[in-house]
C-alpha cells in the first residue's frame, strides 16, 4: 500500500491556487514593459524642444505642446509637396490594398477549400511552398515583371504586387477547411448561387481569419518606403513613410521628428487593438502554433 503525503498534497493544491494569479502579475509585467517604448513615443512627440534634449531624459512631459506636429507641417510649407499629400497617398493606397486583398484572398480560398477541381492541391502547395521563399530573392524578377507592365509610377504598384500573399491565403484556407462542408451543401439545396455561398457564408465565417489578414499585412503596407524609393518618379505619388525617411536630423527637426513618428506608428497600434482578438482564433483553427 502506497502512503499519501498529506502535506505534500496540501502544498501542491495551495500551488495550483496561487499559480493564475502569479502568471497574471508576471504577464502584467511583461506587457508594461512592452508597453515602455510606444508610452515613451507618444510621449515624446507633445515634448517642447527644451524637454527634448534633457539629459538624463525625462519619461513623461511637463509641458505638453502641439508645436511640434505645427513643425512638421512647416517643414514642407515651402517644398512642393506638403506632407498632408504623403498622408492622403499613404491612407487611399492602404485603404485600397486591404479590401482588395481581402476581395482576392477569400475569392481564392473558397473554391481551394470546398470545391475539388483538377490541380486543386498542387495550387495549394505551390502557396506553401511560396512561404519559404523571402521577398528579396524575388526582387530582380519582381522589378523585371512591374516595369513590364507598366505598373512603375502609379498607385497600382503598391496594390497589384502584394496581392499574392500566400500568408493570408494560407491563413483564409486552413481556416475555411474546419468549416463543416455540410453548411453549404444546405445553402445549394435551399437554392443558393455559388456567389449568395461566397458572399453569405463564407464571408462571414471568415471575419476572424479577415481580421488576422489586415493585422499582419497593415504595418507593411502603411509603413513601406522602399516602393516609392524604386518605381515612383513622380514626388507626388510618394508615401508618408518615403517622407519620414527624407527627415533630417538637427535640433529643428527633432521634434518634427518626433511628431512624424507618432502618426507613422499609432495606425498600426489601433489596428491591432483593434483587431488582435480575431488573431489567436485564426491561428488556432490554421493549425499554427
């Protein structure tokens, strides 16, 4: 006969006890520190320029201003092109770009997922395939195909290429694939087109894995400077991002800086908020951990 320790079975359950609130304090630790660096940004751009060179810096402001996002809308008063042109370029080409891979993305993996057609699989494991490949491998191919089609100098350079995200794809597929063939086999017996089944079922069943597209593809479509850099000639064409990277440094700038900053990365930020509850649904029903 095996002999129960009493006290060990008692330390254990007080640890059982206490172990959620030790992995909620440790977790909240850990996301104030991960919280420091965006705090310190947001902080940063209402800073006056006497509280922007303190040494040693300072974590929060005495005396907010507005002075410096004023700064940065008459650092370019006098150049061609405002910055309020980068912003409008940056926000209509993200905004075109998300719906658009939202539109192609779905449309692909429906028939991918529920529907067996000849070269149906090989299609798939060509996108998985395509995962492993980094973007700058493609980048001379890529160059070669854009500047063929013309595609160089206008808005459709930042939307056309980017919509063959194979992460999305596979992200929309593998989650569409844990949805019971059985739904739209009764929509086709109620009557249902394969667009009311696209556009009725699938859509929404999709919302999550839609959410988790836009969280993941959003910073780099709002913060990519390197397409204005390589195929736009025309400055009024350009990004915010290409903006930012033509900043100079210097004390009257350091603010302006600061300001630009801000705007850069507080889209992003909301973005996840936002939407970060669709993500560990979607990568859940995808098989990835």
């Amino acid at each position: 006969m095996f002999q129960v320790d009493v006290d060990y079975l008692k330390k254990a359950k007080k640890r059982r006890e206490y172990a959620p609130t030790v992995i909620t304090i440790v977790l909240a630790f850990a996301g104030v520190i991960s919280a420091l660096p965006i705090i310190y940004l947001f902080v940063t751009a209402f800073k006056p320029a006497e509280e922007l060179f303190l040494y040693p810096p300072r974590f929060y402001v005495a005396n907010p201003t507005l002075k410096n996002f004023s700064d940065l809308v008459s650092i370019t008063s006098n150049t061609m092109v405002p910055f309020t042109r980068y912003l409008f370029n940056t926000v209509i080409i993200t905004a075109l770009y998300m719906f658009a891979l939202i539109v192609v993305g779905t449309m692909a993996c429906y028939p991918l997922s529920k529907h067996k057609f000849p070269g149906g699989k090989g299609l798939f494991k060509l996108v998985t395939n395509a995962l492993l490949i980094i973007s700058g491998a493609a980048t001379i191919p890529a160059y070669i195909i854009i500047t063929g089609l013309h595609l160089d100098n206008t808005y459709l350079v930042y939307i056309i290429p980017g919509l063959a995200n194979c992460t999305c794809m596979f992200l929309l597929k593998q989650f569409l694939d844990q949805v019971p063939d059985t739904i739209f086999e009764a929509g086709k017996i109620d009557g249902a087109s394969e667009w009311q089944l696209y556009t009725k079922i699938a859509l929404p069943l999709l919302r999550n894995a839609q959410a988790t597209c836009v969280i993941l593809t959003f910073p780099g479509i709002w913060g990519d400077a390197s397409t204005s850099t390589t195929y736009i000639y025309n400055e009024q064409l350009r990004t915010f991002a290409f903006f930012m990277s033509t900043l100079q440094g210097g004390l009257a700038r350091t603010g302006a800086n600061a300001a630009a900053s801000l705007i850069m990365t507080l889209p992003s930020i909301i973005v996840f908020v936002v939407s970060q509850s669709s993500v560990m649904d979607t990568m859940a029903h995808s098989g990835i951990k």
